[in-house]
C-alpha cells in the first residue's frame, strides 16, 4: 500500500508523471505538473493560484483569454488562493 502523502521531488520528469497518473489527489501550483495531472480525469485537482492580489483574484476566471495565464485554469480545477476568503473563481487555501 502507498503512502497518503508522497514527496516526489528530484523524481524524472516521466517517473512524476506516473506518480501523478497513479494519485487520487494533486495538490499544487500553476506548472507542467498540473498539467500531467490535467491529462487525466480521474485525478482530482486542487490548485494554489499564486496571485495575492484580491482584485486580481475577483476577476479571475477559468478559461478567460482576456487575462494572460487565465486560459490554461481549466473548469476540471479546483483553484484556491492564498487569502482567508473566497474570492472569485477560488477559494480560501483552508477549504482544501
């Protein structure tokens, strides 16, 4: 049986991916690792945007092309900032 938690940093990049495809959850930032969970569905997804601006934050949308960046956050993502509160498209990071 595997751990609940697993670190997998210095793993090769394939090997991360293998970890990933193998996971129930993902819990990470905005990067290529997010996007190797992406490639699978039944691989939940709990994304820290790293915007800790609340302004920025209220606007921010999956799939928005207005917003650079914006349109990679999938609607399959659950996304969270950094804050205490909700705002706009995220959550607080203690609702993970």
């Amino acid at each position: 049986m595997r751990p609940q938690f697993e670190s997998t940093i210095g793993l090769p990049l394939f090997e991360s991916c293998r970890v990933i495809a193998e996971s129930i959850l993902f819990i990470g930032v905005s990067s290529s690792m997010m996007n190797a969970a992406l490639a699978d569905p039944r691989v939940n997804k709990r994304i820290i945007v790293a915007e800790s601006d609340g302004a920025t934050l209220g606007r921010m949308m999956a799939m928005d092309v207005r917003i650079p960046h914006d349109h990679w956050l999938g609607h399959s993502l659950v996304l969270f900032n950094k804050t205490e509160h909700d705002l706009g498209a995220t959550f607080s990071h203690r609702k993970i």
